[in-house]
C-alpha cells in the first residue's frame, strides 16, 4: 500500500508466484511453500527508464531500470 500511495497505480503489472522450498513425504506427495511475486511497472516517460518494482509477499524487495519509456515524463 506504501508503493501505491506514494507512486500511485502503476502502468503495468503481472503476478507470479515461484516455490520456495518443497518435502516429499515417504507416500509421494509434495508439501510446497510458495511465495506471491509482483512486478510493477511505471513508465516515466520519453528518454527516460521504465521503473520495475518487484514486491514479494507485500514487501518491496527491489527497484530496477526497465527499457527506455514512452510518453510525457513522470516519476519526479
């Protein structure tokens, strides 16, 4: 909620989820733990880079560079 309300709704996004850590039991089933991922992604516009947050289970973990962006420029 914190990213949101400071960078508003973002351009795009996707959810994924990867596991974390598996068991097999002696009957051969599998007990996962899996975790929720979101990348979100803001455009800030011509010449500049495209921001991609990446929040794991509610917690931004990372802020990277995309590709350049289109458009007016944003992100001050």
């Amino acid at each position: 909620m914190d990213v949101l309300s400071k960078c508003g709704p973002p351009d795009d996004s996707e959810t994924v989820s990867y596991d974390t850590k598996g068991s097999a039991s002696g009957a051969g089933s599998v007990d996962l733990k899996t975790k929720k991922v979101d990348k979100l992604y803001y455009n800030c516009g011509d010449s500049r880079f495209i921001r991609v947050l990446t929040v794991i289970d509610g917690m931004l973990v990372k802020i990277e560079n995309g590709g350049y962006g289109s458009g007016p420029a944003k992100c001050e």
